[in-house]
C-alpha cells in the first residue's frame, strides 16, 4: 500500500511564473471520479482523473490516461459515525466533471507513478459552469497566461496629479 502525505517546502508558488519554474509537470484532466476514505488515520479525498493534456511532460510521471490525486477534503460516513476533514489551506471542493489544471512540484507518491501529491496553490480547477477554483493563496499576484482580468481584484489607480 503505498503512502503519501501532503509535505510543504519553502519554494515560492506566489506567482504563475513560480508555479511554471518549480511544477515537474503540468497537466490538464477532468475529474471523473472521486473515493473518500482514510490516509495516515486522516479522511482523505482520492481524485481519479482522466487526462485531456500534457502541457509539460517528466520522465518522473506515467504517460497515462489516468492519474490520481490525493486531497485533503472529505466528509462520510461509516456506519453511524461521520467523517470530515476540511483543511483550510485547501479550500477547493472538488466535485466530479471539474476540469484541473495541476502543477506538482513533487515526485509521484506511487510505484506507478501515477499518485499526485500537490500542494494547495498546485491546483486550478474549473466547475462545469466556468466557475474558477482556487486554493487559496494560488497565484494572487498575477493573471493567469492568456488572461485579460486580473487573477484578484486590484486597487483603482491613483489619480492623476499635475
């Protein structure tokens, strides 16, 4: 059985360049199916999700239709005791038929390297209604590449002085 834990480090991901510099691969996918259970004694979410695109390939990943991300956001029940996590540093709730855009700066957690262990501002997800998800903390600083909004809202500019 393999194991796996969401580990930080000190590498910046403030800005979509840091993600782009420090992610070993990027990789787009749908999410189309989703286990809940329990990893190192904590309720975990298992995201399978089927890939739509390799934007940057690594020797470190499978060349898969199918990878696997391991999130830390679940709420079930067995038998009449319920479970739930909800971390906040995740604050995405991932939902079958979200589209990913996911950016891992670490190595696979798996023998098949097929298991994702991201950290929160690795993860862009967009709902079925275009509606954006975001970790937060992912890339305030700037728009996303081919965007023409701002990632936040900024101030208004200063007036002009004479």
């Amino acid at each position: 059985m393999p194991c796996f834990s969401h580990r930080r480090d000190d590498r910046p991901r403030d800005s979509w360049e840091d993600l782009r510099r420090y992610a070993r691969a990027i990789v787009s996918g749908q999410v189309v199916g989703i286990d809940q259970g329990f990893q190192g004694g904590l309720p975990m979410s298992l995201l399978e999700v089927e890939v739509d695109d390799i934007v940057r390939s690594s020797d470190d990943y499978a060349a898969t239709r199918t990878l696997y991300v391991a999130y830390p956001y679940a709420v079930f029940a067995v038998g009449d005791k319920l479970f739930c996590r909800d971390e906040p540093r995740f604050a995405y709730r991932p939902q079958i038929g979200d589209h990913l855009l996911l950016f891992p700066s670490h190595l696979p957690r798996d023998r098949n390297a097929r298991m994702l262990d991201v950290e929160p501002t690795e993860i862009l997800a967009q709902k079925p209604s275009g509606e954006l998800g975001r970790p937060r903390g992912a890339a305030r600083r700037e728009s996303p590449p081919g965007s023409r909004r701002p990632a936040t809202p900024s101030a208004p500019p200063a007036p002009a002085t004479r």
